[in-house]
C-alpha cells in the first residue's frame, strides 16, 4: 500500500474555525495510527498539481476565485493559501493514480481539503477542487478507456456527477443519505448512478445497497476504478445519520481487493473521532 500524504495539508482551519466538523485531525491522526500500524507501507509526498490539468474541470475563474479572500459559502470559507491546499489535494491523487497504472500498486490520497462537492466554477461542501474528477481527465489523457467513479461517502458527489454527467465510456456511482446536503443525487440519469439511504436505514439495507451498486459498476468493466472513499454513513458521525460500523468499511475493501481492476482510493468525508480506525480498517482490508 501506497499512501500520498503532504504534512501541509494540516496547516489551516484549526485556530480561524474551529467549529467546522472538517478539521486538521482528520488526517493527522490518521497519519499517527497508519505509520505506527504498518511499517512495511509506503509514504509518498505529493506533487503540486499543474494548473493546466486543473483547468480539464474548473473554469479560469473559479481558479481566479480560489486565490480572492472572501468566503465561498457558510460551509466553504477561504483559508489562506487554500488555492495551494487544493492543489495538492490534486496533485495527490493524480499521483496516486500514476502510481497504480505504472507500478501495480494500491494506493490512497490521505489529503485535505476533499473534492467531491466542487463543481466547474464553484467551491462548496468543504470542496475546493475536484481531485477525483481532474485525475480521471488525466487518466483519459494517459490512454484510460473506460474509467468508473464509486462514490461511498454519506453526501452525494454533486461535483463529480456534474462533471461526468452523459460523458462516453465514465460512470459515477453514488451511495448516499437522502434527505442530506447537498439535496442532490435523488434520482439516476444516464451514466450517473444514484442510491439513496433514508436516515437511520439498517445498517444491512445499507450495505445490500452498496453491494448493488458495486456490482454494477463492475458490469461496466472499468479500466480503472477511482474511489471516493467517504467515511461520514458510520454510526458515530457528527453530520449524519447513517448506522455503517467499522466492519462494514473494511468489508468494502475486502471488495475493493477481490478485483484485479486498478483502482485508486482518495479521502473525502469523514468527521467521528474514531476516522483513523474506520481508515485502518478499510486500508488493512484492501491491502491483503
């Protein structure tokens, strides 16, 4: 197992807002736990993404607008150097994903901000840039035929559904609370692909759910698989009303790890104090 990590990605929101659930220590005792867990894992620094592979999503202004202190949305504020925090968020799993295609390996982005609310010309949801989105252009760029997104986090991927939306040989597949921000995803549309979990469903409504929608996805028989690995449907999380235990995590990547699909994993939600745990159990699963 890969991991894509750049210390920085710490460096901001703690002491400017401290009452947002997406916070520094989401990944920083992620970081703790992981490396004293698995020393025989590997730990990459990430580059810093190109602008112009930011640009296969995002408009110039949104970029323009990544760079302007004024706060996107109540949920969204701008940080300082937030634009470069992106980036690497970016550039992380880009990384991730040439690590897989060239050197057969598993491998996970463990950055901040997350990515999949962003939309071409908007930031929202705790989401700057599209990292997901931006690394499957780039894959297509690198030769990458057909290209599947599984969205498992509890919010639906608005961002990523926007940008793949009736796009030849992509599929994005979300599982997701329904009612819950963003209000989206309530319905399936071309290569879009919705599953929507009532608040408090059965932790085994939800799972079945999951398992349809893998299934599904590997009917489209991929090429590469690129996972919006979400961990905010546990039961213990602040934001959401979902009932998934540590187990459920690590079953889904015991799925990930019974396919020869190459398939890249990239952090986005996940607020519980117990997210180094549900991320250990999800990588240690996969990883066998």
């Amino acid at each position: 197992m890969i991991i894509f990590h750049d210390p920085q990605c710490a460096d901001y929101g703690s002491s400017t807002r401290p009452d947002r659930p997406e916070q520094p220590a989401r990944v920083s005792t992620t970081v703790a736990r992981l490396r004293a867990a698995h020393l025989d894992w590997q730990w990459r620094l990430p580059p810093l993404a190109d602008e112009a592979v930011l640009r296969l999503v995002h408009s110039p202004q949104h970029l323009e607008r990544l760079q302007f202190a004024h706060d996107f949305d109540e949920d969204t504020p701008y940080f300082e150097g937030i634009y470069q925090h992106a980036r690497r968020s970016v550039g992380a799993a880009i990384a991730a994903m040439e690590a897989t295609l060239d050197e057969k390996q598993k491998t996970f982005a463990l950055m901040r901000p997350p990515g999949h609310h962003a939309l071409p010309s908007q930031a929202m949801g705790f989401c700057y840039l599209n990292q997901v989105a931006i690394t499957a252009f780039v894959a297509r760029q690198r030769g990458i035929g057909r290209i599947a997104v599984w969205d498992f986090d509890a919010h639906h991927g608005n961002g990523t559904e926007d940008i793949l939306h009736d796009r030849e040989d992509y599929l994005f597949v979300s599982i997701h609370q329904d009612p819950a921000y963003p209000h989206t995803g309530k319905m399936s549309s071309g290569n879009c692909r919705n599953y929507c979990i009532t608040p408090h469903a059965p932790r085994e409504e939800h799972m079945a759910a999951l398992r349809r929608s893998w299934n599904e996805l590997l009917a489209f028989k991929p090429e590469l698989i690129l996972v919006s690995a979400g961990f905010d449907a546990y039961v213990n999380d602040p934001i959401t009303e979902m009932s998934l235990e540590v187990a459920d995590f690590a079953e889904l990547g015991r799925w990930l790890a019974a396919t020869s699909i190459p398939t890249v994993s990239v952090l986005e939600g996940g607020y519980s104090a117990d997210l180094p745990e549900l991320i250990d159990s999800f990588l240690t699963a996969w990883a066998l």
